[in-house]
C-alpha cells in the first residue's frame, strides 16, 4: 500500500514547527529530510524516523519496523497528533543525521 497524498500532507503540516522540512518522492512513498539530512520517510501511511539514540531515547516503547521488505529497521512515531513532540524529536535528532 503506497502513502496517500493527504497522509503526507497531514505529516508535512504536523512537522511544519521545525526548520526547514523537505520531502521527495521515491517509488510511491516519500523520504523527508531536515536541513538537507535525511530524517526518516512516510511508508504506507506511517511516520518513521532513523533510529538514532536521540530518537529511541525519545520514544523508548516505539516500534521498530522495516519500511519497506528488506530494509533496515526504523522507529515508528505514533504521537504524530502532538506538534511540540515532534518539533523537540527533530531537534533532538538533527546532529546525529548524516
């Protein structure tokens, strides 16, 4: 199942507290970057982020889960309704991105 475009731009409004927030296509569903790192994507109507240690600290009951057969596992965000959580997890994560 591909991301819907409105899944998408329910997240991209959620993330739109932190910095410079970006999105691209690939193969049906979107990689998003922050500041020109790659934070995480949307895969089939879910948020995931890499699972950095700023992240799993964050979210120590998350899920992790491969966003597509074959892929590394990422942490699955499940309070995407909270803004301020999000803002502060981008934040936490930026300087463990690559």
């Amino acid at each position: 199942m591909a991301t819907s475009k409105e899944y998408l731009q329910f997240i991209l409004e959620q993330l739109s507290e932190a910095d410079e927030i970006s999105h691209r296509p690939m193969m049906g569903e979107y990689v998003i970057y922050c500041r020109g790192k790659v934070l995480g994507g949307v895969y089939d109507n879910r948020f995931l982020v890499k699972p950095v240690k700023s992240a799993l600290a964050m979210m120590p009951e998350a899920e992790l889960v491969p966003p597509y057969d074959g892929a590394k596992p990422m942490v699955l965000v499940d309070n995407v309704d909270n803004r301020d959580f999000l803002k502060s997890l981008i934040e936490a994560m930026y300087g463990e991105l690559r």
